[in-house]
C-alpha cells in the first residue's frame, strides 16, 4: 500500500517500531492503517556471527538505535499530528538476560544461535518433550527458551546465577522506559514456553529450565499496554509520555495479519532474512491440528498462527553477494529467468544457519552435491532459490493435513517480492497461484491495524473480523506452470533423498 499524505491522514496516529534482524524501523500508520508520507526512518546494523554458531546483538547498542530513532521520528512530526498509541513489531525467539539494575548481563540471543544444539539433545533425552510439544506448540530446537536457558546454566553459571530478568529485545527497551516490562501472548509463544490453555508460562518448562516466574515478564494481552514514560524519557518524549505502548508482536504474526491473511482462506509466506509460512486460525483448533513438524504460536490471546520457519532466506543471497563476482540485481534475474527449471543439476540443502521446520536439526549445515568446474554463480543462485522453494513445499504439505485447501497464497517479504523469478519458482514448486502482496511493510502493518484495534477507533473494533474491514494491498497473481510443478517434484525427490542421507529423521 502506499502511503498517505499528512493532509490526508486520519487520526488516530500510531507510531510503530518495527524491530528486525537488520534493521530497527519507525513508522507512523493512520487511522486506516496508511504508512504517513515521510514520517519514517531507520536504522541499520548486522548481527555478530561467529564459526561455532553465536548469532547475537548488542542490547546497548540496539537501545540506542531505537531511542534515535523515535528522537528522529518526533522531530518530523514535531507538531503535525498527535500520536495516540506506540506499537511494536520484533524478531521472535530473542533472548538477554539482565542483571538487578536492568543491565545487559548477555548479548541478545537470536533465533539463528545454534551453540544449544548440544542441550538441545540432553533435553531430548531427559524428557518425553510431545505433551510439552502439545502444550505449547512447539517442538525441541535451538530457537526455543528452555535449551537457551540450558545452555547458559551450563557454560556460563555465575551469569546465570545473576540474572534478575531474562527478556526480550523490546522488552528490555520497556524496563528502561517505564522499570517494568510485559510480553505479549504473541512474543511468549515464540519462546515455546507458553501454555496455550492457561495463557501464561508453563510451568514444567519452568521447571526444567529452573526458572522462576518472577524472572520473566507477566503475559499481558495485546491492549493492556503501559504507560507513564520515566525518568530522562518523561521530558524526552513528552507527546509519548502517557500514551499507551502496547506489548511487542511477533513479526510473523504482524505480517500475517498486515499482509490480510487473516483466516485459513490465505496462506502467508514471507522471506526477509529468513523465511516463514503461516496461516491465523482459533488457538484451540490449532494446537488440536497441529502437525508433528509444524509449530502453533499466538496473534494475540484469540487467535493461533500455525506454520513452519526457514532459518535461512535472503541472507543466503547477501552471503553469495559477497563471495561471487555477480553482476547488479537486474542482471542476475534476467539471467535466473533464462534458466529453465533444475537445469543446473544441483541440490541443495539449504540449511546455512541449521534446520527449523520441519526436521528441527538445529545444528544441520548446508550440504551440495552436483557442483563441478563448469557451475556458475548463477546457476548456484538458481539452485538455492529452488532450493528454499522446497522447504516451503515441506512446510506446506504439512499445513494442508490441518486446513482445507487455501483460497491464495500471499507473498510478502523485500527478500522475496524483490526477485519476480523466485515468486514464479514459488509457485512452480507448489503448484498453486501465488501473489505478491501489495504491502511494503506488511509486519509494520499488522502492529498498526492490532494497535488501532486495541484503541476502539471506528475502523477496528474489538472483533477479530474487523480486521478484515481494511483490505490488504495486492499485486501480481503468479500462476504455476504445471510443466515446472513436475520437474520440480523430481528435484525435490533430490532433495529429500539428501536430506535422509545426511540427516537423521
């Protein structure tokens, strides 16, 4: 959607922190759920990787980057309009811990941290994880709280011994505003620690990670924000003061909801750094459906969203951006377009940060076969886009044992939309239409349309329907060729043969 002039904008403003892996966005939506012309910035920065799978961020360094950030947004605004809401889309699955006086004890643990892997089997082994799996949706792996937690009993105890608090990214920049933070149905069933049927923290998982509720936030619903900024902030961002900031969302759940895929008629997939496929449908259900493989986290305390996640997205492109000698993005697709389908003779694994859905090895890497001295960057580029395209045909075979077939499939995601071949390959691999959202900022989107919910404002009451009020923006409808769908069952039957290979089931 594009966005609105200042004159055009209706009240209510809400002003929307959009926390990524890459970057920390600020937005300013509208009554009508409209980015405001202008009155947006951002900030850039690359998490810090290391050889034995450390995938951080510095805390200190993330919290200036969101003050600056709102400092820059309130300068545009100054005076134009008055905001009424602060809402947040984040990463999911991060983790600090925090020490007495609310500082950093640890860097922000990413999703893509793999140094777990270890504790990851030791739980496996202690314990029958399926009724936990049951509970809360999510299977044993490297992105989950309890094998964090684990992990850093055991390697770095005294650490441990000295956390006051283990929270988020966004809630870590709450304590700092207001001394106290809360998360969010949302954000908690990310941590695979949420108790669907009690919404709130379940308590063998508690046990197992021997920590107490005391140190983790209260689960709060999405509307129950804070307010009362303290401190420096109370004078700093005086039109902010006593607004109300809602609990961060997960980004895949925002981006469900910003993108219209509000029901099981649509199909979210959304790559950016990494990548996801999701469907919104009744908690309940969900997890009495939910397909060993999958995973059952929360939009909010109504509604379940059901789906699989790729470690690995675009970040594999910007990884061959750097090692290949490519020609500019334009070139390179009109190269991949003229490449027919599976023609490279390669497969791949795409597992450069290790495997989510629906295997959950969290310590797999990636692994080729087929590469010879006449393969060419482009051909290996070609190769991976086909390559993630299976996964997502993994996930997606699961999704449909649980939901009747899907009226569309929306695309979402810079990684994805910005690459009109890998959305036809998409299509081609799974054999149904795919469009291309319209949305620029679809997890942005969906923070703004659930803040504005959260508000009674007339264009988005309390009823979850309502959401579906304000039609997503879309684009190109891509339509599969059955031709490809056949050759890339083939290549797929490749890449599954790989993966037993390599892989324990």
């Amino acid at each position: 959607m594009s966005g609105v002039s200042l004159s055009a904008a209706r009240a209510p403003f809400v002003l929307v922190i959009d926390i990524g892996t890459s970057s920390l966005r600020a937005m300013v939506y509208d009554a009508r759920a409209r980015d405001v012309t202008g009155l947006t910035t951002r900030r850039k920065y690359h998490p810090d990787t290391t050889k034995g799978g450390g995938s951080t961020l510095d805390a200190r360094v993330m919290f200036d980057a969101f003050t600056h950030a709102i400092d820059e947004i309130l300068a545009l605004v100054h005076d134009k309009l008055e905001i009424s809401a602060v809402a947040a889309s984040t990463l999911a699955s991060n983790m600090l811990a925090l020490d007495a006086n609310d500082a950093p004890l640890t860097p922000v643990y990413l999703y893509a941290d793999t140094r777990n892997a270890r504790e990851v089997e030791q739980l496996r082994a202690a314990y029958d994880w399926a009724p936990i799996y049951a509970r809360t949706g999510c299977p044993l792996h490297t992105a989950y709280l309890a094998a964090r937690l684990l992990w850093l009993r055991e390697t770095q105890p005294d650490v441990f011994a000295r956390t006051a608090r283990f929270v988020s990214l966004h809630e870590y920049f709450l304590q700092k505003l207001f001394g106290r933070s809360i998360v969010s149905h949302s954000f908690a069933a990310w941590t695979g620690m949420l108790d669907h049927a009690t919404g709130d923290w379940d308590e063998q998982v508690l046990n197992i990670a021997e920590v107490s509720r005391a140190r983790l936030s209260p689960v709060t619903l999405v509307s129950q924000g804070l307010s009362g900024l303290q401190g420096e902030f109370a004078t700093r961002w005086k039109s902010l003061a006593n607004v109300p900031w809602y609990p961060a969302l997960g980004d895949g759940a925002v981006a469900n909801v910003g993108s219209g895929c509000t029901d099981e008629t649509r199909v979210a997939v959304t790559v950016g750094t990494s990548g996801a496929m999701r469907v919104v449908l009744p908690a309940e259900q969900g997890l009495r459906k939910l397909p060993r493989g999958l995973w059952m986290y929360r939009v909010d305390e109504h509604d379940g969203l059901m789906g699989g996640s790729l470690t690995d997205g675009g970040n594999i492109f910007a990884y061959y951006a750097r090692i290949f000698q490519l020609p500019e993005q334009e070139q390179v697709e009109t190269e991949l377009r003229a490449m027919k389908p599976d023609a490279h003779g390669l497969t791949l694994l795409p597992f450069f940060g290790g495997e989510r859905s629906p295997g959950y090895h969290g310590d797999a890497r990636a692994a080729l076969t087929g590469w010879n001295l006449d393969t060419l960057p482009v051909e290996l580029w070609r190769a991976s886009l086909e390559a993630v395209a299976f996964r997502f045909a993994a996930i997606f075979d699961l999704l449909r044992v649980a939901i009747p077939p899907p009226r569309e499939i929306i695309a979402s995601g810079g990684a994805l939309l910005n690459s009109t071949v890998w959305v036809q390959i998409l299509a081609d691999v799974l054999g149904v239409p795919v469009t291309a959202s319209g949305e620029d900022e679809a997890s942005a989107r969906g923070a703004a349309l659930l803040a504005l919910r959260a508000l009674k404002s007339s264009i988005a009451s309390s009823d979850n329907s309502s959401l579906d009020n304000l039609e997503a923006d879309l684009g190109e409808t891509f339509v599969p060729n059955p031709a490809h769908f056949e050759i890339y069952q083939r290549a797929r039957e490749r890449q599954t043969k790989l993966y037993h290979q390599l892989l324990a089931s």
